[in-house]
C-alpha cells in the first residue's frame, strides 16, 4: 500500500494521496463566469475553455469520457476546475504506464478516498480506471456528485459511493484506510508535510500532454519511513 498522507485533524485515517494544486486558487464561479462573459471565446483547441453548465472530459485515446453536471449558483464544489482536468488525464496516463510496465500507478482494484471532490472528476476517471472510490464533500454538493455519478455510470470498471465528510470530523466510516487519498485544488502547508511526509513533485513532462499548465502542479506525498535508534 502507499501511504502518503493522513487526514486532517486525525492521524487515524492514512493512506495513499496524490495532489493536484494550483499556483493560485481560481476565482469564485461568480467571478469567473463574469469574465467568461466579458473575455472573447477561446478557440476550440484550447484544452482548458471556460467551464459551461456540462463539462465533458474525453479519454486520452479520443473515445467518449466523463461528463460532469456543473451549477452556476453555489460554491466553489459546484464547478470544475482546472487542477482537476490535470490531475484526472494524469491518473488515466499513469494507469496506462502501469499496465505496459512497472511505472505508474496501480489504480485497478485499490481504494481511493477522494477529499473535497466537488463535482467528483477526479473520483470519477479513479473509478472508471477500475478503482474503487468513496468522494466527498460537504452536504450540500452530495446532490450534484450523485448525479454525476449515475450519469456517469456506464463508464465505471471499479465502484464508487458519494459520502459527507467534514475535515477534522469523526473518520470512522472511512476505514481501514484507503490506498490513495485523491485532492485537487485543495489548500495545504508544505512546511508542515515535510515534516513527517516526503513530497516528489511529479514533473510537467508527466503529466498529460494535453492538459497540463506550468501553474497547475501535481505532488506524489508518501509517509516518511520511522527510523528507529539502534
């Protein structure tokens, strides 16, 4: 298994944890759509376009993909982000190394606890690589990551369940511990990881080739080894 993080607020929920993160936190969907409507249209080639009420992600081989409901009123859950984009084309292009060869990473079969999933991309292209995936969120974006769940369904190879999940609250229902804990677009302290986790920046050559962005970075954390005294 490949520890990487605990949760937040309990040292009793650990697991694997690969993280999506932008330089800087993108605007609220209020902000955002202001712009939208302000800025002229990108051409169709651009790999990250301003966000619509659907947002579809299609797989790395050009065959049909995910399709995620998207809610203009709400909070930053309701939207897809960027970091997202990133990190779900990054998990399907790791799962693709892993299958020709001992790179990547093993995604089939394993657990995956995705934290403030949102509309649940990440979660989703985890699931659909044959994962087997818990994402959650706050309360009141449950009703969206259903949705895109059943929409989603008949790409799923694994399994995946929608759950409330406030940080720093009861963990019990996530137990044992997942092999990967999935996070994009989530605020963290580099300084007090690297006290007890190791973080490997994974580099931008990478990441997928058509999603990717030299502000949007992707870290592999894994647990540090206890070094006992002889």
């Amino acid at each position: 298994m490949i520890i990487i993080i605990s949760s937040r607020g309990s040292a009793s929920l650990g697991g694997g944890l690969v993280v999506s993160v932008r330089g800087e936190r993108p605007p609220p969907p209020a902000a955002a759509a202001a712009a939208a409507a302000l800025a002229p249209p990108p051409p169709p080639s651009a790999a990250m376009a301003s966000p619509g009420l659907e947002r579809a992600l299609a797989r790395r081989d050009g065959s049909s993909g995910l399709r995620l409901g998207q809610r203009w009123a709400g909070g930053t859950g309701c939207v897809v982000w960027d970091a997202a984009l990133v990190l779900a084309r990054f998990l399907e292009k790791a799962a693709e190394e892993e299958a020709a060869g001992p790179a990547g990473l093993p995604l089939r079969r394993k657990a995956a606890l995705e934290l403030g999933a949102g509309t649940g991309l990440v979660g989703l292209m985890a699931a659909s690589l044959g994962a087997n995936v818990t994402v959650t969120d706050l309360d009141e974006v449950q009703d969206l990551l259903k949705m895109n769940i059943e929409n989603n369904r008949h790409l799923i190879t694994g399994s995946i369940q929608a759950k409330v999940l406030k940080w720093g609250e009861e963990v019990s229902d996530f137990l044992p511990a997942p092999d990967y804990i999935l996070m994009a677009d989530c605020i963290y302290y580099e300084e007090l990881l690297q006290r007890d986790f190791d973080l490997e920046k994974v580099p931008l050559e990478k990441h997928d080739e058509e999603y990717r962005s030299e502000d949007i970075h992707i870290f592999i954390i894994r647990k540090k080894k206890a070094i006992f005294p002889s």
